[in-house]
C-alpha cells in the first residue's frame, strides 16, 4: 500500500494496512511525532511485512556521486554540513498548501515535510545517523550538537 495522503492520516492508515497484512511504502513523515513513529516501526518487524519511507533525492546522479566521493576518500574527511532546501510553491502571498497547517502536518511542518529529505539526503551521502535536531544555528555533527568551537590558542597547543 502507498500512502500519499496529508501527514496526519499517515499513522492511522500505515497501522491498519500492517495489521491487514499490508506492505507500506509511506510519504514522509512516517506519523505525526515520535511515538506513532516508533509504534509503526515495531508493528512492521512484529508482522515482517516490509515497510518503508519514500525518499527520492538520494538516487539523483549528482547524490550518487557525491556518496561514492565521500565513500572512496576522494574528498577527505567530512567535519560539518550546512544545507537549504529550496522550494518554491508557497512563493506568493495568495498561496497555500496544507502543510502550512500544524494540525495537519505535524509541529515540525516545513522539517518533517520538506526537510526530511535534506536529512536523508545528508545521511545517504556522508552515512551519518541523525541523533537529534532542534531548530537553532548551531552546526550538527555525526554525534549531535557540535561542540563547541576551541579558540585558535587551544588549536595550536
């Protein structure tokens, strides 16, 4: 089963369609926060029905590339990653979708919708597993937050 329907009717379709005895392949997010997620995720390893997120900018020639450069060392080591998305359908003021809505898709709206596949995106190609993220400047690392910068002193030491 495909599910491409607003974000809040994610979770309840997902589980009916596991509990049916479904295959789900889900648009992201996968639900609307963390614990439906969670449950989805043990319902399909209970039932050992496949189940998964559809992410497509990870396949795009340019991803592949970019993954196989930071796979072969071509590149060097990776310290950090800064990233935008750039979408365009909500440019005008008349304009409007959906997902602008909280309640129908989910607190982190533009993040969870849109966002997801910079995450993924990031994650295809430098292998790093994403262990939090908060809406801040501050620089993620392959361990989370960033620690902080050491001053040019404690460098040279």
């Amino acid at each position: 089963m495909h599910i491409a329907v607003p974000n809040r009717f994610h979770y309840p379709m997902a589980k009916k369609a596991l509990l049916a005895g479904k295959h789900v392949m889900c648009e992201k997010p996968l639900a609307m926060n963390s614990k439906e997620s969670g449950e989805l995720v043990a319902l399909a390893r209970k039932t050992r029905l496949a189940a998964g997120v559809n992410y497509n900018v990870r396949y795009y020639p340019l991803s592949i590339q970019a993954r196989e450069m930071v796979r072969s060392g071509e590149i060097g080591r990776i310290y950090s990653v800064c990233g935008s998305y750039a979408q365009d359908w909500l440019l005008y003021p008349t304009d409007y979708n959906w997902r602008v809505l909280a309640k129908e898709g989910g607190e982190l709206r533009a993040v969870a919708d849109i966002g997801t596949h910079w995450l993924d995106l990031v994650h295809a190609i430098t292998g790093w597993r994403w262990k939090r993220c908060a809406r801040t400047s501050t620089p993620c690392t392959r361990s989370g937050i960033a620690p902080r910068a050491r001053s040019r002193r404690s460098r040279a030491r």
